[in-house]
C-alpha cells in the first residue's frame, strides 16, 4: 500500500488526508482489553470525527452491552451477528454460517471503502475455526483503501494475518480476579 | 474489601448496588494498548451511566489527543497534569513535582468515594521513578470504597503494586508498524 497522504480525491475530501497509513491492528492472546483496547480506539477515534463500523462475530446479536449502548448514544454502528458460541453450543453449523454471512458483511463494507476505522471484534476464532479462510481474509485486507485503518480482536490470531498486520499486540494474563478471588465479570468493566 | 452490594445507603442510593466488587486493575508492559484499554473501559462504562474520572500523569497538561475530544464532549473530566516527560526531559524536578502534585489530587479523589471508576493514566512511571511510593499508593487502594474500580496503566509496574491488583494484564508487543515499516503513530489510533 503506498501512503494516502496525498488526497487525490477530485473534491477534496478531508477523509483521504486524515489516515496516512492505514494499519492492520490485531489484539490477540490469553488476556483482557483485546476487545476493550479496540474500544479504546473507537473512543478516540470518535473524539476526532472519524468514520467507524465495529462489526461483532460470536457475541448474541440481540447483546446490550455497555459498548452498544454508549456507540447507539454515539451513532456508532455496531453491527453483531452470532449466536453466543462457548465451547457448549449445540449446533456448530449455526455458528459457522453466521460467521460466514457476518464476514461477507465486513468483506462488503471494507470494499466500499467509506469508513477510516473498521473493527472486526472477536473475528479471529472464525479463522481459527475454518469458517473463513485466512487466505480470503488477508486477499480483503491487502485490496481495501490504503486509508483505512482495520481492528481484527480475539485469541488464537493466525500466523498468516500476524504476517499481514502493522500492529500486533498480545494481551497477557498476569492476574484475574475470577481465578484469584471468585469475582465474576462485571458491568462497565467486561461488558 | 466486603461485597458491595447490599446497598446499605441510608437513601438507597443506586451507586452502591451497581459495582459489586471494586477491582484494582493494572494495564502494563511494553505494548500498545494499555491506556487504550482503560479508555475503552471508559467507553463502556460510559454507556452504562457510570460515574468516571480520569487523571493523566506523565503527558501534557495541554494536550488534546482523541480521548480528550470525546470525553470533553460527553462530560467526562479528564484531569492531566504533566509537562510531557521523556528521556530527554531537563528539569525532572520539575516533572517530579508535578507527578507527586497530581496524586495528592487522586488520593483526594478516591477518599471522597463519588466516583465509580478512577482511571490513573501512566501512573506506573510515577511509581518507578520513585516519585512517589508504593507503599502510599497500596495503602490509598486498600482504604478506598469497595466498590470503586480504580485503573493504573504504564510500563514498570512495580511488584507491590501487582500483589495489591485484582486483574493484571501485560500488553506485549509482537509487531509494530515503526519498527516495521517506519510508519509514526496516528491520530484517532494511538492519540
């Protein structure tokens, strides 16, 4: 990708100026504030008026949690498709056509090329799993505008979107207070 | 610390119901993303009517990164009191004193108890540097509401420090787009 420095938009457009280099982020690993960390972004990112989508793999659909309510506040579009997958879920094949149907979604929106900032939240067990090709993946990743910055979340990253990335972070478990103590996750903290 | 959810406010309020057991969390190690995932902690929070506050140590008094944006818009305080310290800082007196001057103001905040979560931003180096004491620190902590969450980030978390926390992450670097490619860090994603 060459930089998108230059805003050859025949309008003059403000958007092809602001991300220089869009960068492939990943949060990966065993610990906490992978998803959060995205968030974190959003937050910042919204603070500076730019474009976002957060699409949501895995999670409940219907899920209402603190980040849905403050991004409806926002008018940030949280778009979630999954069914609660846990290692109990019944039936896999659901789960797996619902990554796939949510993955061609952001595979359509990352195409269209209209958001600065394009978070795919706990996408990586679709990869883990075989839903989704990684190779597919990063064919999207390498295609889309080189001003777009996209956020993919969750354990297990595979070593061929870590090899496509700009940023990679693992979040390491040093502490937990549910191992420690007992205490469960909690409102305005986990979710 | 006892549970807090009994809610034995005499005028019941909400405030003590909503945050059953206040954790210590300690965002460190050299990756990205540990301020990040306390704002998205914030973020969330936010959209559950939490009450939060933010002190920055460490960074410009003056500074107007992303986050700032967003949480002056939505009545967030962030308090920030720094003068920008690097390695190359001159008068680390002076950095010093500002840093033991912005703890006197979260000591006081804590105490009051009003808050719900307290975010300490880059307060580690605070602690390292010798600054200001552990010892001081961990007492605050333990003395604090049981139901008030506070949030510490920064590199060189010091031991005493993690013994007292509930929920430890490392954030460690696997990949970075400087290191990589020379690509300089970005508005809306790292500030």
């Amino acid at each position: 990708m060459s930089g998108g420095e230059s805003g050859e938009e025949p309008d003059g457009l403000v958007k092809y100026r602001r991300v220089r280099n869009g960068l492939v982020i990943v949060n990966t690993g065993e610990g906490k504030g992978k998803t959060t960390a995205a968030l974190g972004v959003i937050f910042r990112a919204w603070g500076r008026d730019f474009r976002i989508r957060m699409f949501q793999f895995i999670k409940h659909t219907g899920a209402r949690f603190g980040e849905h309510r403050a991004a409806d506040r926002l008018g940030i579009p949280i778009d979630g498709l999954g069914d609660g997958f846990t290692w109990l879920s019944k039936d896999m094949d659901r789960t797996a056509a619902l990554a796939v149907e949510q993955w061609e979604r952001c595979k359509r929106t990352i195409a269209e090329g209209d958001e600065e900032i394009v978070v795919l939240d706990e996408f990586t067990y679709a990869m883990h799993y075989g839903w989704v090709e990684v190779g597919d993946v990063v064919d999207t990743l390498k295609r889309r505008p080189d001003t777009m910055h996209v956020i993919i979340t969750g354990r297990y990253a595979p070593q061929e979107l870590i090899d496509c990335a700009d940023l990679v972070t693992e979040m390491k478990l040093i502490k937990h207070p549910y191992e420690e103590k007992g205490i469960r996750a909690q409102q305005g903290i986990e979710f």
